[in-house]
C-alpha cells in the first residue's frame, strides 16, 4: 500500500536555497572542505524525523545525521534533560559527578548481565581504540584481527583494523599487529561462493589467515555487528556465532564495534542481542547520545578492570552534560520501546524497498535490519557493476523531492536508510514514495 500525498516535505525553489547558497559559500571560505559528499542543504533545526533548512525547506530524514539521533531530532526530553544539566554543571574532568554515577548504572542496567562495567569517552574512534587497548593491555599481545569493509574510526588503532582503504591512503604505515581478514559481503562474496551452499566458508579462511601472519601475539579480534561504512553489509545468520567460538577457541578477546548498531537500530537494544553472543568489550557510540558528543566501552568487569589508575581517561569524557543525555536516551528508548517500532516500521519500509528493488533496473541489493537499510545502486544487475555516480545523482534528486538521504559502500554506491526510530507509518510512506519517485528520475 502505498500513499501519493506529501504531508511533511515542502520544497519552494531549487536548491541550494538562497541563505543556503550564502552560506556554503562563506563556509568554503573559511572552514576546510574535506568532509565526504552531501546534498546542498544547510540545516537549521529538526524534530523528529522532519529537518528544516535555513531556507524554510522542510524534508524527511533518512540519514539521523550519520545513524547518530536514535530518538529523533532534539526530543523534548532530551533537550530538557541537556539544558538542565548544562545549567548546573558542564565539565569537572575526572572528580565525580552524580550525572556519570547515574548515566553508569543506567547502561550497565540494559546491557547484557555479563557486560557489567562501563567507560564513557567522547567519540566512537576513542571507544574502538580505547577497546584495542585493553585488549592488549589484558593480554600482553598486540595482534588483533579485524576484517575487509571494516570502520572503526579515524584515529591510528582504529584506522589501522579499519578494512577500507579510503581512510588509510596517505596515511601509512598502519599500526604492525593487524591481520584483516574477509567479512561475508554475501551480494560479492570474495569466494565467489553462494550465502547457501557455501557453509561460512570464509570463517575457514581465519585460520588460514592466523598461519600466514601470526608472530604469535594474537590478543583478540574487532568486529562490528554489521558494516556500516562497508555499505550496511549483514553476515548471515549463524556467522557470528561461529566466530565467536572460532574467539573462545584461541583463547582470544572478543570486541565488537556497536557504534552505529546499538541504542534500538537493529530493531534490539544492542545487535548483539540477536545472535546472543557475548563480547568481552562492546564500543558505543552515536546513538548512546542521540546528538551529544558521548561514546562508551561496555565491558566484563574482569576484562577492563585491567586498567590502573591513570590509563585511561579522556578530557570530554564522562561529563555531566553527556551523561545526562545517556540517561535521557535510555528512558526515551525505554518508555517509547523504540526498538520495536524500528522492527515494524523498518519490516514496511524494506518490503516496500525490495518491491522497487524488483521494478528499478539499478537497485541491486536491499538489506538490513530493523531501521538500517542498504540500497546498492549498480549499473547492470547481472555485472553488479557500483553506481556511485547515480547514487551522487540520487542523494541530490531526494533532496530536491524533500528526502535526506546519504551514501556509503566499499564503492560508495549504497544508499543509507536510517531514519530516526521515531519514524511513523506515514512519515515512512511518505518518504518511500519520494525515495521512488526519486529512482524514476535517475
Ligand atoms: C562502526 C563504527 N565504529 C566507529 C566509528 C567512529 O565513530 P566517530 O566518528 O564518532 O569517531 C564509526 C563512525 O561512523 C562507526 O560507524
């Protein structure tokens, strides 16, 4: 069923609108321009699911930033729960503060009963590296094995188990001690192989891959619950499951990276919840603060609590004001049971997808899970060949139609489908008949 009727996106004029036009342009001048590729649209506030431009645009949100505003744009009790605590107290470095006691009990009290420690940092690049450390510092090693399509961050440990070379040309030599291996990207399996016939076949390939350059420092592996800069890239079922034993029986730690797939994305509290496995460290982030800059590790008590006094800490991290957004967050997900609304809209809005992948000569892949989708754009279906010039087009064409919409893919040409979990039923017909009519214009 779908509805033809715009009810929220409103566009008067081509954009760049006339501020926006202003704007970009005294931007470009003064701040450098290296960030990755977005519709020319400069926000000035949002709610909900609905972004408004400085131009008086309004648009649907596909993107949540980058997956970061879980319960929507500037939720009221959110805001409220930010505002007071900025007003009372807004950073105290390491002295304690109630809000950090309070933010602490709050996450370890939804996480899974074995993870019963926290940290809390300030962005998710800190909280991978900060789990890269303690998985060395824990074991005394300082392999660790990550795979191909892999994000973790920017800075020098997380880059270095990255699996995308973007991040990393110009930058080398990455960290020594990083043995990447392949991630089952099943639309182009490395091994050429079929997701059913070929039995995991790539998990033999760990092995393999320990033989060959392993000096026999292995500390442990990171992983994140499904690749999100990879192009929203899901193992099959039973994947995890099997590493996690394949961990277990080397006597390895376990990290699993759930920056972008935690606070309600997948449709569960955390990713981690659908295959029950149990990670020694978990890195969170974007969402933890649905806006305000705040990251976690969640951790086995006895595996952080290697850490002495004066190993880790970060100047922003643990703060009053972010700490008091975690809370907010947690009682919002609570109270409003986001997840299972990112479970029944994200189930509408991927059969809605799938049909169109089904019509459109250029959607090759539709996947996902609860409210994060990957669209890939190729230009033949048989070929596979990426689309990243369509997918540039199409980013531009929903905008102009009243969609924010963003691309990410080893080839850059998968669509992120990732509104906030407040999305209605409505909001998200509304915005898939744009999404089509969108296609229809490429
Ligand atoms: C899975 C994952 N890990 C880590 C990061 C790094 O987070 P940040 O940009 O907050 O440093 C990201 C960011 O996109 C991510 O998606």
């Amino acid at each position: 069923m779908t509805s033809q009727t715009t009810t929220v996106a409103r566009l008067h004029g081509t954009l760049p609108g006339p501020r926006s036009r202003e704007l970009f342009e005294r931007w470009a001048k003064a701040e450098a321009q290296c960030t990755g590729y977005q519709a020319r649209v400069c926000w000035d506030r949002a709610q909900g699911v609905v972004v408004t431009d400085v131009d008086g645009n309004t648009f649907l949100d596909w993107t949540s930033g980058v997956l970061v505003t879980n319960v929507g744009h500037c939720h009221p009790h959110l805001v409220q729960a930010v505002q007071a605590a900025c007003a009372k107290l807004m950073n105290n470095y390491e002295c304690l503060n109630e809000p950090r006691v309070n933010a602490a009990e709050k996450l370890v009290s939804i996480l899974p009963p074995h993870l019963d420690k926290c940290f809390f940092l300030s962005t998710g690049s800190e909280a991978t590296e900060a789990c890269v450390r303690i998985m060395k510092r824990k074991t005394g090693k300082f392999e660790i094995i990550s795979f191909h399509g892999g994000f973790h961050g920017r800075t020098y440990a997380a880059l270095s188990s990255g699996g995308l070379a973007g991040p990393k040309k110009g930058y080398g030599p990455t960290l020594p001690g990083a043995i990447r291996v392949p991630f089952p990207y099943c639309y182009r399996c490395p091994f050429r192989a079929e997701p059913e016939t070929c039995d995991l076949l790539c998990l033999d390939y760990l092995d393999d891959a320990v033989r060959a350059n392993s000096t026999g420092s292995l500390a442990g592996v990171m992983v994140e619950a499904y690749q999100g800069s990879a192009g929203f890239v899901f193992a099959p079922p039973g994947w995890f499951a099997r590493l996690q034993e394949w961990i277990r029986a080397h006597g390895l730690l376990f990290t699993l990276d759930e920056v972008q797939s935690s606070f309600g994305r997948t449709g569960k509290l955390f990713a981690m919840e659908w295959e029950n496995l149990e990670p020694d460290l978990v890195a969170l982030g974007k969402g933890i603060g649905s806006g305000i800059p705040t990251s976690a590790v969640a951790a086995r008590g006895q595996v952080i609590d290697a850490l002495g006094e004066g190993e880790m800490s970060s100047t922003m991290g643990g703060n009053p004001v972010s700490c008091a957004a975690v809370v907010a967050v947690v009682e919002i997900l609570e109270s409003e049971k986001l997840e299972q609304n990112a479970l029944r809209v994200g189930a509408l809005m991927k059969s809605r997808l799938l049909e169109m992948k089904e019509k459109c000569p250029y959607v090759g892949d539709v996947r996902g899970l609860g409210l994060v989708m990957g669209v890939e754009l190729v230009k033949d279906k048989k070929t596979k060949e990426p689309a990243p010039d369509l997918t540039r087009k199409l980013i531009d064409v929903a905008a102009q139609n009243g969609l924010l919409i963003g691309s990410v893919g080893v080839f850059g040409s998968v669509i992120r489908v990732a509104p906030p979990l407040v999305i209605t039923e409505a909001e998200a017909h509304e915005s898939l008949d744009i999404f089509e009519k969108s296609l229809g214009m490429l």
